[in-house]
C-alpha cells in the first residue's frame, strides 16, 4: 500500500486580491494566484486532513479542509500531486464537493474534476469543506495534498 502523505502549501501570507468565482486555470501549475504582491511570513491557521493515509487504485478518500485558528476562509484551490517529484499535473479526481454553493470541481490540463476550488468566495467564510478524492486506476506513489487558502484580501501560500 502506497503511503498517502498529506501537505500543507501555506506557510507564508501575500495579500491579493481575490477570484470571486474560483481559482483561474492559470493557477493550475504551481496554485499561486498571480497578484504580484511580496510574501508576509505567518503560519496559516488552516489544515488540510484526509480519512485515510494510504491508497490502492480507484479508492475514494475524504479530504477535508478546515480552520486551526479563528479565522475562517473564503476561497481556496486543493489538487493532490506526487510528493516524489517537481510534477505539476495533479492526480486523481475530485467528487461530491460538500452541500455548498461555494464549492466546485474544475478542470486543469484538460482532465475532468482533478481540482476543487471555491466558486463564490463572496459569499461565505468557511471553518470546514470536504470532498471524496477518487485515486487513479494505476498507483502513483506517494502523493500529497496541496491546497491554498484564502481569507478576505490575503492567501496562504
């Protein structure tokens, strides 16, 4: 069984201003949205959590963002990506976002439903989001969670 690690990209805070309707495929390749401003240093008071730290292919895992603060988020992009290698493609799919309108699946380098972003960060400040991340038919390795979050004009990065 392939070891499932779970990551957390957002160590530093930037302050930007926000995609309201979701994250931009531009953000596909490294999930930086492109704003242009310099890094605050700051943990980022939110967690990334999976049900299980394994997979087999085609297994369905329930990863769940969550707040570890006081601070709750409106948006965010997580797709999970091999944790052995600089490969930008993320693996597996997402489904079943949480009952919300402000969540949605979205598709990066032409492949259904492999990123799970926000799809109105307008309207609600989120402790806690989850989704079934459905493993690829064939092992990938070692693969890791990578998200961002993102609160009012600052992201976790």
């Amino acid at each position: 069984m392939v070891k499932l690690l779970i990551w957390m990209l957002s160590v530093l805070l930037l302050e930007v201003q926000g995609y309201p309707s979701g994250a931009p495929s531009s953000t596909c390749e490294n999930m930086t949205p492109s704003h242009g401003v310099d890094a605050q240093g700051s943990v980022a008071p939110y967690a990334v959590t999976a049900d299980s730290n394994s997979y087999q292919p085609n297994d369905v895992i329930t990863v769940t963002i969550e707040k570890t603060g006081s601070t709750g988020f409106k948006g965010f992009i997580l797709q999970a990506r091999r944790a052995d290698s600089s490969v930008t493609t993320p693996i597996g799919t997402f489904q079943n976002p949480s009952t919300t309108t402000n969540a949605k699946l979205m598709d990066c380098f032409s492949v259904a439903d492999n990123t799970f972003t926000h799809s109105d960060a307008s309207a609600l400040t989120h402790d806690s989001l989850s989704v079934e991340w459905v493993a690829p038919a064939q092992a990938q390795g070692n693969i890791e969670f990578r998200y961002v979050p993102f609160h009012s004009n600052t992201f976790e990065l």
